[in-house]
C-alpha cells in the first residue's frame, strides 16, 4: 500500500518534502509553457498529471497569470469561490527555478500532502464532494501520520496541522480547531491520560537521547573514588590525610559520615602531587575527586549494585604487615564481579624496621633512601603480597613497575600516617582515570543520582543525602525519590553543600545553593522526606506529566529489587531502615543457613507482628521479627507479646544475630527435653548367649552393637511396633545433629522391618 502510494506522490519521504516546493514551483512553469491541469470531473482516475502541448493555451495563459498557488485555510475551504479546487500531489525531482518562488515554502516540515488550489476564469458550479477512491487513499494517509507519530514527542501540534487542510477538503467533518479530538479519533480509542502518559515517556525518552548524543569528551567530571579496607588497615587514616592535605592539626576523627562522601578539590590535588615526580599540574582535567565513605563491604556491595557503576574507580587499603586479610579478600571478589578497576595501597609502610620518613619526596625517591635491611624487608613484604593476589587470580605490580596497569594492579607504597606515598597514590588516581576511565568521565547533562541516606537534622527535619554523578539538580525542581509506602513526589527545599575538605555536623556550616552540578554530596531539604528509602536512584520531572512516569519507573526498580531476594515457606520476618543494610543482614542470614520468610523496609508495625505470627501454626520458632536498626513501635510489641512472637532489636548486625542465635538454641534445645522420651535412635543389636547372666527382672545380658547408636532409654524388642513415625519425625526435627548418615540408612531399613510409611 505504501508503495503504491509512493507512486501516486501521496506519501511523502524525506526526500519528497525537501523537493515539494521544488515541484510547486515547477507545477507553475509547467501551466505558464501551456500545460492544462485537468479537472476533477473529467478525468477522476488519474493518478499523475499529463503533460502535453495539444490542450488549449489560451486559457492556460490566462491562468498562468492569474493564479493564485497557496495552501488553503480551513476557513476558505468550507465555502469555496466560484472556480475549480483541484488537489494535485507531485513527487517528481525538477530543476530548481529561481524566477517562481513558492508561497507555501513557509509551511510546517510534517505535512503530508501538497494541496494546490488553482482558480480559473470559467466560472463553474462547485465541485461535488471528493470521490470515495480518494477518500480511501486520504484516510490511508491519516494512517500513516499515526505510524509516525512515534518519532517524535512533539509530533501532536504539528500533525493537528496536516489534519485541518485534509479534514476541511472533504466538506463534512468538524471544524479542525478541535485537533485535540480528532487525534483521539486516530488513537485506537486510548484515553487522554494513557495518551498524555505516553507523550510524556516519549519526552523523558527523546531528552535521554539528546543528552547521551550531547557528551563532552573534552569535559571531564570528578571521579568517583571508593575506599575498601580491612577493619586496621588504615582506610580511615587515608581518608583523612586525603582530606586534610595542609591543614596538619585540622579537625579530629574520622571521615565525613554526614553526606557519606568528601570532596576533594583540583587545587588540594595539586598542593598534595607536587613532590611527585613526572607529574605535570598541568595535564589535570579532572575538577576534583569524589571520596566516597564505606564502612565495609557490605555497604560497598549495595553501592555498587544499587548505584549501576556508582563508583569509577576504587582504592583497596592492604596492610602491608599483615597482607590480605578475609574481609580484603571479600572485596577482591566483589570488586573482580563487578569489573571495578582498582589500585592497591599497600599501607603502614612505616612499620617496616628503621623506615625513615620524607612525606615531601616521592616515594620512589624515600624507598631508595632506606637502609638495606629495610629495602630487604619491603621487597620480601611485597613479594609475599604479590604472590597472594595472584593465588585470587589477580596480576599485581609496584606502580613504578607496571608498564601495563590494564593488566595488573598497580600497588602504592603508602603511610597514612607519616604521610609517605600519599602523593603518589593521587597522582596514579588522576593519571588512571584521565586515560582509561576518559571515556566515562565525559560531561553528559543526563541525570544519574542516587539517595546514599536519610536523616532527620534538628532545625532542617527530614533530608536526604544524595550522590549526584551526572546532571543538575536546582532549587524548585520536582523530584521524585524512593519511599518505603511508595514512591514520595516533593520539591527541592533547598541544596546544602559541605565546604571542601570539611567534615560537618552542625547544620549553620553548610552553604546553600542554587544549583549543584556532577559529582557532589548534597543534602536535599523538602517535605514529606521521613519514609525516603536509601539505596535507589533520585529522578527529577520537568513537566508535571512526567510524574507518573517516573513513579512506575522507580516502583518497578524497587520490585525488581525486592523480587531478588528468594523467600522461604518457613523462616524468620526480616525488617531493616535502608535496602542496602535489608541486603547485608539477608546476606548474613543465608551464610548462616537461617530462612526468612518475608522482609519490609522502615519501622515496625502491627501487620509486620500480624505476618510473622502466621509462623505460629507452621513453625513456632521462626515466629520471629529481626528489626534492624529500626524503630519498634510500642503497640507493635504489646501486641507481638500477646500474640507470642519475638521481636530482635539492635543497631549493630552482629549483636542482632548473637540474639537469635542464643534463643534458637534455647528453644531447640526446650524442644529436646520435650521429646527425648518420644525420639527413639535406631540401633540393630545381637545378644551374645553366652553372655547372659540375669534371664530374669532386671535381665543383665551382654550385646553386640551391629549398626546405629544404643543410648539410655531405648525400648529394645524383637521385630515389632517399637519405632514409629512420630519417633522418626521427633529425630528429623530436634536430633538430626546427633545423627549420622549409617544411622539415617538404618532407619531407612528399619522402615522397612516395621512397615512404617
């Protein structure tokens, strides 16, 4: 159908609209050289005008000079002037000529058909409306317009456009003001909402196109830097020297907790490189560095999950005393799984024996400087290290080795607290992420920030904090972020910022702004910010019908989330205040062969205590709510007293499972004293004749033990109904510890002896 409405010229290509005007014009030199346009009545079924010297040419000057070529309004079109209306639709390529200029060169790009009104002389009766051939072809038109409505989000106004001319010819439609519903017509009896829903995706889709077409490859953002560790590596001790740069005697204590990440400014980057050596200020690109904070693994995983490549590159803390320890190794492994590139710091190399310190020197230089003995000691250290990441698969290198950081990991001696290598450490961090992660790091205006925490502030209420990777985010814009009753719709009260290298916990030290771009901590003030969820991205709407857009689009991540984690029949109801910390415990759950049976985010409620009593009649002992770190509403624990199910709480994961752990044993082993009287442990004896020495009250005989386990209490007969199913289920539930596998395969036999089902 397209095709044979490509030859007739009633379906426009590309090509085709850039030549209409073109072929109007040469519609007009062709009526000036003597060519009639034949009419309507006489000959309907042609497709293509005919071009030929044997019509009248009297006329057809008259014409030339007074016609008029326009696209005809709506309005003339309902009550025509004596005359002729004819549409003609051309799309053949002519010469382009200069003399004749089109007065519908101005029309809009999207138009369909080119409609010619041509006026003649001869005064003629109005025409008839159009034939029903045409018609069709018309409204197989109007189909294609609808088939291409999806290309573009604006496409509404201007198809409305193509719509009135098209509509008016045919003499018995509405007025084409209402093109708002005659799109409706056209749109497979969809309601405004789905249609204006669709539009909107169709926006928020175009605008995500643009902006990844739109990278600056010459502009890069900050990166973003992770820093893992084992608990006494000195990951903290590195955090602060990076912080801290000049200011020696600056704040006490740890790291930036409030925004869980530090800033760290070009000109701080350039202060702490300069005793580097081969390492030009200059050649910076970079605006800074974002350090984000993460109190172990865990936390780590979360990012990096919930994030999608939150973080661009990592540094790994190893104490160079004690090489890699169990939670390094766990890193590692997470890192090599989320193919996350790294650099190694190889710390507290000024524990090494009679090490002397140059904190201003390049610690190449320093290790050159040191006594043999040391240099001996350092060389042996990081051998063994060496040897150990290759034992996890990994290639590692001392950084002034390596001639090719794509393949192995790059070690920097360091001391976070003597200061030695800490210029070398950023130096290789600039110098990595401006060549391999260039790409990465490109300027793009597209959106990328995720909720790290929530907060109540004394004076401020409710804020979240947000990483800020990618975009902007203003003050007044609307934003959409992660609830635990759903996504919360709120507008931007107010950005707060740090000061550089500061660490902050008294709300009148932040400066507010306007307006935060790339890669920034920031803390959002606005309303209705306590169930905010930490973990999953921020989505600002910049048309009121972008909101439920972006609703459905973060409820999907959540679910998509949520449906991860596999649920037990029977378990334990897990309740956690962020996902990131819900995964942790989860994950330390199942290391612990512990099921769960349902899980929620936020504090507990009466319906969590309601769900977790159904474990009543299944299984009393996971009838049992682990709450962590989260509030217990105080009817929430009178009703799970009446209902009998417990309720652990505790702020530290560790201490949380200490608790269950204990009640488990407790329970099982309240559970064994119960039934030790019905539990019968299989055993299979023969009694030695020659060993009987009481046949009477009490029998005192000798036996041989041929297979299971013979403990005080076991009813001993011949083969009959001494074991039964309830002793056998009594053994799977509370005595399967004390089983062994040849007394599992005895059971199976005696079974078979007693004709047990």
């Amino acid at each position: 159908r397209k095709e044979r409405l490509k030859k007739e010229g009633k379906l426009l290509t590309k090509a085709q609209k850039e030549a209409r005007a073109r072929a109007e014009a040469t519609l007009m030199l062709l009526q000036a050289q003597g060519v009639d346009v034949p009419s309507r009545d006489k000959e309907v079924q042609k497709k293509k005008p005919v071009y030929s010297d044997k019509r009248r040419k009297k006329p057809a000057t008259q014409t030339a000079e007074g016609t008029a070529v326009l696209l005809a309004p709506a309005e003339r079109l309902y009550s025509p002037p004596a005359g002729h209306i004819i549409k003609i639709a051309l799309s053949f390529p002519f010469p382009e000529t200069s003399e004749v200029t089109s007065p519908t060169s101005e029309t809009p790009e999207p138009l369909k058909k080119v409609h010619i009104e041509v006026k003649e002389d001869i005064a003629a009766p109005p025409q008839p409306a159009a034939s029903e051939d045409e018609e069709e072809e018309e409204e197989e038109d109007e189909d294609d317009d609808d088939e291409e409505e999806d290309e573009d989000d604006e496409d509404s106004e201007e198809e409305a456009e193509v719509e009135k001319p098209t509509v008016a010819s045919q003499g018995k439609r509405r007025a084409p003001s209402e093109d708002e519903s005659s799109e409706s017509e056209d749109d497979d009896g969809r309601t405004k909402e789905e249609r204006l829903y669709d539009r909107a995706k169709r926006r928020i889709e175009k605008r995500k196109m643009e902006n990844l077409k739109n990278i600056d490859l010459e502009t890069l953002r900050a990166p973003v830097v992770c820093v893992l560790g084992h608990v006494d590596t000195g990951k903290t001790k590195i955090l602060d020297k990076l912080r801290h740069t000049h200011v020696q005697d600056g704040e006490a204590g740890g790291i930036t907790q409030q925004i869980g990440a530090t800033n760290v400014p070009k000109e701080t980057i350039e202060e702490q490189t300069k005793m580097v050596k081969n390492f030009n200020k200059e050649s910076i690109k970079i605006p800074g560095m974002l350090i984000i904070d993460t109190p172990g693994h865990e936390s780590f995983s979360n990012l990096r999950n919930r994030g999608s490549s939150l973080c661009d590159i990592a540094i790994l803390v190893v104490d160079i005393m004690h090489g890699l320890e169990p939670q390094t190794l766990e890193s590692i492994n997470l890192l090599k799984e989320k193919k996350c590139p790294f650099i190694v710091a190889l710390n507290k190399i000024d524990r090494l024996y009679d090490w002397k310190k140059s904190p201003e020197t390049d610690v190449v230089a320093t290790l050159k400087k040191q006594k043999k003995n040391t240099k001996d000691e350092f060389d042996e250290r990081t051998k063994a290290i060496i040897v150990e990441f290759a034992q996890q698969g990994l290639n590692a290198a001392l950084f002034y080795e390596n001639k090719d950081p794509r393949t192995f990991v790059s070690l920097v001696p360091t001391s976070a607290h003597s200061g030695d290598g800490m210029g070398n450490l950023i130096a290789l961090l600039v110098e990595l992420t401006q060549t391999m992660l260039a790409r990465r790091l490109a300027h793009c205006d597209e959106l990328r920030a995720q909720v790290m925490e929530v907060k109540a502030l004394p004076g401020m209420g409710t804020t979240i904090d947000v990483i800020l990777i990618n975009g902007r985010l203003r003050e007044g814009e609307t934003i959409i972020v992660p609830g635990v009753e759903g996504p919360i719709v709120t507008q931007i009260r107010g950005l707060l910022l740090p000061p550089p290298l500061k660490e902050l916990r008294v709300k009148n030290q932040y400066e507010k702004h306007k307006e935060v771009s790339t890669s920034q901590g920031v803390k959002i003030l606005g309303k209705d910010l306590e169930k905010a969820l930490a973990g999953l991205p921020l989505l600002v709407a910049h048309k009121d019908d972008e909101i439920p857009v972006l609703r459905d689009e973060l409820v999907r991540e959540l679910k998509q989330t949520l449906s991860s984690i596999k649920l037990e029949e029977k378990g334990v109801y897990v309740q956690a205040s962020t996902l990131g910390s819900l995964e942790a415990l989860l994950e330390f759950l199942r290391t612990s062969k512990v099921p769960y049976a349902g899980i929620n985010i936020g504090p507990v409620h009466k319906k969590d205590v309601m769900k977790a009593s159904t474990m009543l009649e299944h299984d009393p002992q996971y009838a049992v709510i682990l709450a962590f770190d989260v509030k217990v509403e105080r009817e929430s624990q009178e009703m799970a007293d009446t209902l009998g199910v417990r309720i652990f709480s505790a702020e530290i994961i560790y201490h949380l499972f200490d608790a269950f752990t204990k009640y488990r044993e407790d329970y099982k082993k309240a559970k064994q004293d119960e039934f030790r009287h019905v539990a019968v442990f299989p055993v299979k004896l023969r009694v030695l004749p020659q060993f009987i020495f009481n046949s009477r009250d009490p029998i005192v005989m000798g036996v041989t033990v041929e297979a299971g386990v013979l403990k005080q209490g076991t009813p001993l007969c011949v083969p009959s109904k001494a074991i039964t199913r309830a002793s056998i289920d009594a053994l799977k539930n509370w005595f399967r510890d004390e089983m062994q596998k040849s007394d599992w395969q005895l059971i199976m036999e005696l079974k078979k002896t007693f004709e047990i089902i």
